[in-house]
C-alpha cells in the first residue's frame, strides 16, 4: 500500500492500492505484421509541420554505459526555449485536431445530454448531522453541506420532522467552485470535521503543484480561522479535545515525513513537532482510529495528544501494521512472519489483536488467517462489528463479524469459524468501494458498486439485521429502452456454494430497483495466456448490436503499478464509442492489484517485464479472438501506466494504430537517477534503483524514452501533459515526443501530437463538464488516427 504513487484518481461524487527476461524489443514475427506501408499517410495533419527543438550535447555514464541526451536541457521549465516550446506544440496539436471539431462537439453534446443536470449523494448520519454532497446545476464542482438531523421518537414527530425538512437551514461547509472561480484551479486533498462538529480542517491545492495548504473553517460562524500559512500538508487526524489538529508535512520531495500538531488557542503562533522520519526511504502516513480514541503514526492517546508517542513494532522492511482500535483491543491487519507452528499458505495480511498496554508485546493473539484462495485487503470497524476487505479467485468480497470476537488463541482459525455476514454483492462487479462510514456507533455499512454494465449503485448493509438496501443509483438520461433489472437476469454473488442461504424474495425486491445495461452492452472476463504461461485477467466491454467481429476497432486500457487495481467501474462517455461499434478492453496485468501482493511483485522491479509482455499479450488476443479489426487497435494509459504502453509502442510498433499517453512516466532511468525529483526515491521499491547494477541494465532494456526504435514508421499517438504536474514532470512528455519525432518517418512523426495544460496538475482540472470535454478530444482523436467512420 502505498501512500504517494504516480497514479491518478476519477473526479467523482463517491466517498472521499517469475520470469526473467531483459529482451525486451524483439523482431515481429510474420503472423504478427501489418502492411509495410506508412499508415500516417492517410491522416490529414497541417500544412505547417511540428516545431523542432533545440538539441543540446548531453552525456550520462552508469555501470560502465554511455548514453546521450540531448533533450535533457527540457528538465528547466523556466527556460524561455521550453515555454516556447510547449506553446508551439500546443498550436500544432489545435491544428491537427482542427477538422474534428464537429466530431468533438457531438460527443459532448451526447454526454452532456446523458447526465443529469444536478447530482448529489445520499445524506449520511455523522453524530447529530447530515452530511451531503451535491453538484449544483450548471457547475463543475462539489459543495459539501449538512443539515441537524432529529432524534425525537414517534411516527408523527417524523412526518413532521420530514415536513419541516426542507425549512430547515442547510449549512454550506465548504464549496469547491468558488475555490476554483476565485484561483482557476481546485483540488482538495482531505476534509476532517472535528469531533464536536464545529471545525472543518482541509486541505486545498488551488495551484496544481499538490503543495497543499491547510485551513480550518470554524462552522459555527463561517470563518476560517487566520493561521501562519502551512503548506505541504498531506493528512490530518483531529483529538478528542476537538482544539488539537495533527496534520504531516511533505519534504521538498512530496515525501510525507514530519508530524506536527497545532492547537486551536488564541495567540496561538507556533505548532509542536511531533515526529520527523529522517530515513528518506520511508514516509509518514497519519490517520485515527475509527473511534477516535487514538492517532496512528506511531501511537497518539488521542485523549492525552502530547504526552507521547508509542511505537508499535520495531520496524522491518516490508512488514506492514494497519490498526484499529476497540473498548481496549487493537485490531491489527499485518503481514509479520508468523509463529514458528503456524501455516500460512501466502505472504498477505491476516487479523490479530492486542490489548492496548501489550501493543508492543510479542505474543499478540493471532485471530484467524484468510484461506487459501483469499486475501484481506483492508479493514474496518464499529461498535458492535469488524469489516472485512477481501479478494477471493481476483474477485472482491465484503463481510462483517460481530464484535467483540471470542477467540480460542490456541487453535488457528479461518473466516469462516467466526460466522461472517457476506455482503450479497453482484457477481459481475469489477468495483467495490466504501463509503465515507464516518459513524462508529452505526450499524449500517454504506458501499458502492460500479461494473462496466451498472451505473453506480449506492448499498447500505445493515451488519446487526444483515439485510441489505438499494439506496441510491447513478442516473443515466436517454438511457436505451431495453435496460432491465438486475433481478432479471443475475444472481447475487454470496458464496452460495459455502451453504449461505438467500433470503430471494427480499433481494429480489432490492434488484427489481436497479438498473443494468448488459442486455445493450456485453461485458465478458477473459484470462490470456502471458510469455511465461501465466493467465491475465482481460475484461472485454463492446455492444453486441453495434460490433462486428474482426472488422471493429479498439481501445485497450493498461496501468500495472503500485499494486493499483485497473478502474472497470461505470462510466458513462463511453456509450458513445460503444454505440458505434467500439470495443473497450481492460488489462489487468502484473504489478497491479490482484488475487493477492504476488500479483504486485512479480509486475515490479526486476520483474517489470511481466506486466508489459502481459500487456501485450492482450492485445494480440483482442485481435486473434476477432474482438478488434486488425490494424483497428488502440491503447490509453495514464501516468505510470504509460510504461506499458510506451514499451509496448517500442516492442510491436505494428500491433497499435494509435495510442494516448496522459501525464506519462516515459523517461524512468534518467528520472531515476535523480534523487532530487519528487517520488524518486519511494519509487525505487516499485521500480528498482538504477544506482545498483542488475537493476539499472532492467530498467535501461526497456525504459520507453531510451528505447525509441530508429528510422521507422511509430503509431499516432495523443501525449497529454501538466506544466505544474509534481508527480511527473511535464518535460517527460516534451523529451519523448521530441525523439520520437527524430526517429520516425516523416509522416507518422506529423501524427504525434503533444497538448499541455500550462496551468494544471497531475490529476487535471476535474470538472463534471470539464471532463466531458477532456474525453471527447481523446476520442475525437483515435477516430482521426485509426481513420474510423463514426457514421
């Protein structure tokens, strides 16, 4: 689990992680090759050609290698010739897309008419309050709002009480678009309402850079409370005094690594220092336990904030504590070798407990162990019970167990001795999330689940009568007529087959409100066989009406780091490809998440290969299975994931027509031998460090910048970039495409186009409509690009 990764995150109204092989640009077989005729001549592209930067003699050595950089000048952004640059290609990139925009403006006109013009989430019980979200009419952004909830008894009070309800004044605590009209830009990191619900502490990044500052509104009165500025600021925790904020702070490095505390007193100037982690290998996260009882970076009484820290364990590398706390137990996820006499079947996360005064004892009590097929991936817990996290066979699983739990220490015991309720989740979900379940008094555990064939559907599970209820699903105007419940035609994935009953005239009623599009849309889960005979989980969503075998084209998405799950969740822009006869694959290779963390580390460091002949291989089976025309097919990766593609563009420049790189990490080996750059060094776990030898010839044989294949025909390819992105520099983007302009044939070098937000971050602008638009120019390419007939 990692803490600060070159990833990106959806902007959304939902609740707010062994073969050996370093030839890795082999020939193309002849089964595998396309027309030797340069494809770019059929794109039309403007009469002006591309800008030619400068070329600046630049050499590096390592391990005994030489090699030349002579776009390594690009690393200063303030240089006046990179400025220039970037605007020069951004005018190229406004004139190549110029005869789409017709197109452009069809898809989001046929978008925009697919949303409703207001959304808002369900109220959410926190103490004596409501909380909600909503995106008002005709704006981009969210407002988070409350409202006093009444707790008077009776049927009529309610009737009443619901009567009076839209009387009722509703608090406005903090509006996004207002941050945005005032600074152009708006990314909030992290909200906390104190425990009395009278502060709101966030996070706000009004630039970009994700050099977030903090601020604390009083919510009795509307004011933000005026403080020295602290920026830098990565998560919060609040104590139960309710005047005592803990919050990190990042290094010039975005590395989390100081714990400071500041009190909500007049005068007031200088906050405490509370922890600094000096290994620069390591970050510091900081949260609090569900109960709020304590603060977890080392431990904090949150009751006593200052007097002291609690380590939990002596720190090993790669051993991993999560904590929860309840009426004087911890509750611990940890991957710690085991006893001596106990059997663990894999390397993942399994549940102990403490009491509070034995967390640093050596004999915690080892509660049960996932089985064999199942891992736990993430907990959390209530008054009266524990939720579970859990992947089993590559699909996502939930269940609760009443609290507090009798457990024998003496005998090792599975899931299943301590009757888990299993969440009744459908069985073709690829996404399940929580929500925000800020409550520990409730008994009711909100989640949203999302399919490539479901709109999102908001679930409240009520642990104590363990029955579910449908509260809310994502709208869908204009949707086809034919889109029937879920009741109709699915059953409900509660693992049937372990002799858990269903109550189904009960869960019918729920579906019979849900909404399922898999009658207009197929959604099918294929596995392909990799180089090494591993099978790769491919997810294939196309519209049986509209497609046509082996003559349809394809966008193939791919991320593969961090240990990232691949996003498969709805979403709706993508009807107006499928409706028109596309087909839209997901690959979930190596190094992503999966079944369990060996599916991560045998995508990572030495092994990073896996995860791009994985890749590739989907792609050869999306064609060979007759899904995708051949020569009709394309790939989208965003920021670490543009590894994929950008190696796969190098190894089989033959087997995509097109490809979109958003902010991508292109130039792996040169950024990480700097150790002055954002990330650089956390990443050396995820990618290897090229100071030591086996690991720089890895990333050096496929590093996508150094690996450019000379004098030949390169497929179209759309490179979106951030001038402010922090994660990845905006001079990645900017060097890639220049070489690939050096090194490709004259017209296929006229169809790579570079478009650079010069004022955004590395997770974009964000806006509802905003990404209408966003997306509707990446499609409007591939068509130009493939030459497809949207008609």
């Amino acid at each position: 689990m990692h803490l600060l990764s070159r990833s990106v995150s959806n902007t959304s109204l939902r609740a707010h992680s062994f073969s050996l092989s370093f030839a890795l640009i082999p020939s193309i077989s002849a089964s595998s090759s396309f027309s030797s005729k340069c494809r770019a001549e059929r794109i039309s592209v403007p009469s002006q050609p591309p800008s030619v930067p400068k070329r600046v003699p630049f050499t590096l050595s390592l391990h005994g290698h030489s090699w030349q950089d002579p776009y390594h000048w690009m690393r200063n952004t303030n240089d006046p010739d990179f400025l220039n640059y970037l605007n020069q290609e951004n005018s190229y990139a406004q004139a190549f897309m110029a005869d789409t925009g017709s197109l452009q403006r069809t898809l989001v006109a046929e978008m925009k008419n697919r949303m409703p013009s207001k959304v808002a989430t369900p109220v959410e019980c926190f103490g004596p309050w409501l909380y909600y979200e909503y995106i008002p009419e005709g704006k981009e952004y969210p407002v988070l709002c409350r409202r006093l909830q009444t707790n008077k008894p009776g049927w009529a009070e309610k009737i009443l009480s619901y009567v009076k309800a839209e009387f009722r004044r509703e608090e406005i605590l903090l509006d996004w678009n207002e941050v945005a009209e005032k600074h152009g830009y708006v990314h909030v990191g992290q909200c906390r309402i104190s425990p009395d619900h009278n502060f709101l502490a966030y996070t706000l990044d009004a630039t970009g850079s994700e050099q977030f500052m903090l601020q604390i509104k009083d919510l009795r009165n509307g004011c933000i409370i005026p403080m020295a500025p602290v920026n830098g600021v990565v998560s919060l925790a609040w104590a139960q005094d309710c005047k005592t904020l803990f919050y990190t702070i990042a290094d010039e490095n975005q590395r989390p690594y100081r714990v400071l505390c500041t009190k909500l007193e007049p005068g007031n100037t200088d906050d405490t220092l509370v922890f600094m982690e000096n290994d620069p290998s390591y970050c510091v996260d900081l949260t609090s336990t569900k109960d709020g009882k304590f603060i977890t970076v080392y431990v904090v009484d949150a009751t006593e904030p200052l007097n002291g820290l609690q380590r939990v364990h002596e720190r090993v590398s790669g051993v991993q504590y999560f904590l929860e706390h309840h009426f004087g137990f911890f509750y611990i996820l940890t991957n710690a070798p085991m006893k001596e006499n106990i059997k663990c079947s894999h390397e993942g996360l399994y549940l102990a407990r403490c009491r509070v005064g034995d967390i640093q004892s050596i004999t915690w009590q080892n509660i049960f162990y996932p089985g064999e097929d199942t891992c736990i991936q993430d907990m959390d817990i209530f008054n009266g019970h524990l939720v579970l996290f859990l992947n089993k066979d590559g699909f996502p699983m939930i269940c609760s167990i009443d609290l507090p739990i009798n457990v024998d220490c003496k005998h090792q015991m599975l899931i299943e001795d301590l009757n888990p309720w299993l969440f009744p989740i459908l069985s073709n979900s690829c996404s399940v999330e929580p929500g925000s379940n800020l409550d520990f008094m409730s008994s009711v555990y909100r989640v949203v689940l999302s399919s490539p064939v479901i709109p999102d559907v908001i679930v409240d599970y009520d642990m104590a009568r363990r029955t579910f209820s449908i509260v809310q699903q994502e709208e869908v105007l204009g949707a086809p007529s034919n889109a029937r419940s879920c009741s109709s035609g699915y059953e409900l994935d509660t693992l049937q087959h372990r002799g858990i009953e269903k109550d189904a005239k009960d869960k019918n009623v729920e579906l019979e409100r849900l909404k399922d599009f898999s009658s207009t849309y197929c959604c099918e889960r294929k596995e392909v066989i990799s180089h090494d005979g591993i099978r790769v989980p491919l997810t294939i969503l196309y519209s049986p009406k509209a497609w046509k075998s082996s003559q349809s084209p394809g966008i193939l998405h791919g991320y593969g780091a961090y240990g990232e799950v691949l996003d498969k969740s709805w979403r709706v822009d993508r009807l107006s490809l499928l409706d028109r006869g596309w087909v839209i694959a997901f690959a979930d290779v190596r190094g992503g998440g999966g079944d369990d963390p060996s599916w991560h580390k045998t995508g990572s460091g030495l092994f990073k290969q896996n995860s791009i002949h994985d890749f590739v291989s989907c792609g050869k089976y999306l064609i060979d299975e007759g899904y995708v025309q051949r020569d009709q097919l394309s790939a989208i990766g965003v920021s670490a994931g543009c590894l994929l593609i950008g190696v796969a563009l190098n190894m089989y420049p033959n087997l995509f027509r097109a490809a979109i790189l958003k902010v991508p990490f292109l130039d792996i080996l040169n950024s990480l031998l700097d150790p002055s750059l954002p990330l650089t060094m956390l990443d050396y776990e995820e990618f290897g460090n090229p100071g030591i030898k086996s690991e720089f010839e890895c990333i050096s044989s496929y590093c996508p910048y150094k690996n450019i294949r000379p004098r030949g025909c390169h497929p179209s390819v759309l490179v979106t970039a951030s001038f402010n992105d922090s994660r990845v520099g905006v001079w990645e983007a900017a060097k890639w495409v220049a070489k690939v302009r050096d090194s490709a044939c004259s017209s296929c070098s006229r169809s790579v186009i570079l478009k650079t937000n010069m004022s955004g971050g590395h997770f974009g602008e964000g806006g509802r409509y905003i990404q209408c638009e966003e997306v509707a120019y990446d499609y409007a390419f591939l068509v130009k690009a493939m030459g497809v007939d949207m008609n």
